[in-house]
C-alpha cells in the first residue's frame, strides 16, 4: 500500500511538473467549443492551471480540495455571465479532464504501476469529473437564480412606474428590449382582486400572465395589476377590472380608470371582466354620493321604514325595471299575478309620490335603488 500511495505522489509531481504543457493541451481541447471564444484566454489558462493541481491533489491527497472548489464555484458564475451554455460547460470540462486523465495513464504506465490500479484511479479521476461538473452547474444555477429574481424585480418597478406615470421615452425604447413591451403597441390596462375564500395568492396573477407574452403582472397593494396584449378573460370569483387599449403613453391614466372601474364593480359586487361601458352610469352612481342620498331620502327612506311589505314593493321596482317595465315578465320573475306587480307598483307610487309612467322620475327612482345597493349604511 505504502508502494502504490509513493508511487502516485510520484505521478502527481511528473504532472505538476508538465503543468504547462498540460494547460496548453486543456486548450486545444477547449477550442472544440465556439462558446468559450467568449471567455478570455488567461481566465481559461487559470482554470486550466486549476485542473492540473487538482488531479495532483486527488493523487497525492493533498488538503486543497475546499479551496479548489470555491474557485470552481466562482469559475462556473463567470461562465454564466459570459454566456456559456451549461451543458456546453459540461462537456468542455469532461474534455478537459479527459486530457488530465490520459496523462495521468501515461506516467503511471512508464512507472510501471499495477493495471488495476492505474484503473482504480483513472475511476476515481472521473468520480473527481463528476463531482466538479456538479458545482460548476450548481454555481451556474444560483446565478441565473439570482438573474432571473434581480430581472423580476427590474420588470416590477418597471411596471409600478408605468402604471403612475414615471416612465419617460427612453425607458419605454429601453424596455423594448428589456421587458418586451412594445413602443407602438396598444395595450389593455387592468386592475384585478380576488374575492375572499381563495388560499392561493398567485392563482390570479398566473391567470392574468397565461399565455399573453408581453403581459407584465405584479402586486399593486392588495390587487394585480398590469398591462396586456389582450383583453383578459374571465376567472371565477374575481373581478378583473379594464380599460383599453391604449398606447404605453397613457397608461397611467388608464390605470387610473381602471382602479375607478374596480372601486365600482366591487361596491356593486361585479365579477368577472367589467368596464366603463359595462358599469355604465353605476360610475356616476357611486361618485356622486351626494345626489344619491338625495335620491334616496325622497324616494326610499320613509319607504324603508314600512318593514318587509316596503321591502316587496322595492323589490318588485326593481324588477320592473330589469325586465324592461314589462309586467308579465315580473310577474313570471316574481312568481306572482300580473295584478300583484301593478298592486305593489301602485303602492309604490303612493306612498313615494312618484310617478312612474314620468320618465324624469323613473330615472331618479333607477338612481335611488342603485345608489341604495352601495349605500354605506
């Protein structure tokens, strides 16, 4: 045993000794991959040296493998910065030490050692490959981690800047290329809430992101927000608020419509996709809190007051109004007699002194119930 450990430390000082003449072959070996025409020569002569003292420590067992493993790790993340592909790292690094495992069977057969053992360490050489393979990728991982987290953080401010206003012209060519936005592209603004009840927080973003290449999507407070190619589709229990499309310049004021529409459709209780035209003048609605007290103290309050009969006559108006002033059709809607609706349509009109068949006053009546279902109180 004592043989066989003398001779490989004799192996290992031939090879230092060729260390020159080893790193000039790793490099033929290297030039067999256009992408490490990218890495600089003397960074590759250094990890090439690098190779040539490792092979000696796995032989001679010297206490230099931690230290050469960190200057791996930093190897394999100046690899992923200069562009190499990581399986083309790989392999060059299997080439490499290829070379290192040839000489190594070369010294060992003119020293005359045992076959087998020439074989168990030619293994253990490969082992060495495999081993160092693993924290080169692993090094290349962590940086494209790293990459992949600092681009997202980039894209969201990006995103959050856009959405208030805070991009100018230059940036907006710059995420071009960097975001994938498009300069002269139109696009649809959205804000977006999931309604209670749902335990995965990103289950709206993926929805809003899923299949739409130049969407960009990210938290805005409690909502998701962001702008894409094409209008969104619906998902089951949220609202998915609008606007659009329009040009990345007036992004911003769109966003501001959009969080207006939201605002909207959540008083009312909307899902789905909804919009400015959808909601109609339920906007007006809800911005004009005044007007609709107003309208809600001359048509609904002393009404209210009645108790649960008041609570049919205001439900049949309602009704009435959704089917068109159609009778017949609330009755069918109501499960009651056509005589039942025009009773409680007339008492309506009694006990509120309006005047139903007046078309000022049925707005005003349409105004005060819808006022009514958002009312804070």
């Amino acid at each position: 045993m004592a043989d066989a450990e003398a001779l490989l430390a004799e192996v290992a000082a031939r090879l230092t000794a060729r260390t020159d003449e080893l790193v000039e072959r790793q490099l033929v070996a290297l030039r067999a991959y256009p992408a490490y025409d990218r890495v600089p020569v003397d960074d590759l002569r250094r990890s090439c040296r690098r190779n040539v003292l490792r092979v000696a420590a796995t032989l001679g067992q010297h206490a230099l493998l931690a230290e050469v493993e960190e200057d791996e790790r930093a190897s394999g993340q100046r690899r992923a910065r200069q562009g190499v592909p990581s399986d083309t790292v790989v392999q060059a690094y299997r080439a490499v030490l290829a070379v290192l495992r040839n000489a190594f069977i070369e010294e060992a057969t003119t020293s005359g050692a045992d076959p087998r053992a020439v074989l168990a360490v030619a293994t253990r050489l490969w082992d060495l490959t495999d081993q160092y393979a693993g924290v080169l990728v692993s090094a290349r991982q962590q940086v494209e981690i790293d990459s992949a987290r600092r681009d997202e953080r980039h894209r969201i401010a990006f995103l959050h800047r856009l959405l208030v206003g805070g991009v100018d012209q230059a940036e907006l060519v710059a995420g071009q290329s960097v975001h994938g936005v498009l300069t002269d592209g139109r696009y649809w603004v959205f804000r977006a809430r999931e309604l209670d009840g749902h335990e995965d927080p990103q289950r709206l973003s993926r929805h809003l992101e899923h299949g739409n290449r130049r969407s960009l999507v990210a938290s805005v407070e409690d909502d998701i927000a962001g702008i894409t190619v094409t209008r969104p589709v619906p998902l089951a229990d949220a609202v998915i608020a609008v606007t659009g499309p329009v040009p990345l310049a007036t992004v911003s004021s769109a966003f501001a419509e959009a969080t207006r529409v939201l605002n909207v459709a959540l008083r009312y209780r909307r899902t789905g996709v909804v919009d400015s035209s959808s909601l109609s003048v339920r906007v007006a609605v809800e911005q004009q809190g005044e007007l609709g007290e107003l309208l809600h103290r001359r048509y609904l309050a002393r009404l209210v007051k009645r108790g649960p009969a008041a609570a049919e006559l205001i439900e049949t108006v309602e009704r009435w109004l959704h089917e068109r002033r159609s009778v017949a059709a609330t009755a069918r809607a109501l499960s009651v007699h056509e005589n039942t609706v025009r009773y409680r349509l007339g008492r309506f009109a009694q006990l509120t002194d309006a005047d139903l068949s007046d078309t000022d006053v049925l707005v005003e009546v349409w105004w005060a119930l819808e006022y009514a279902s958002i009312r804070p109180s």
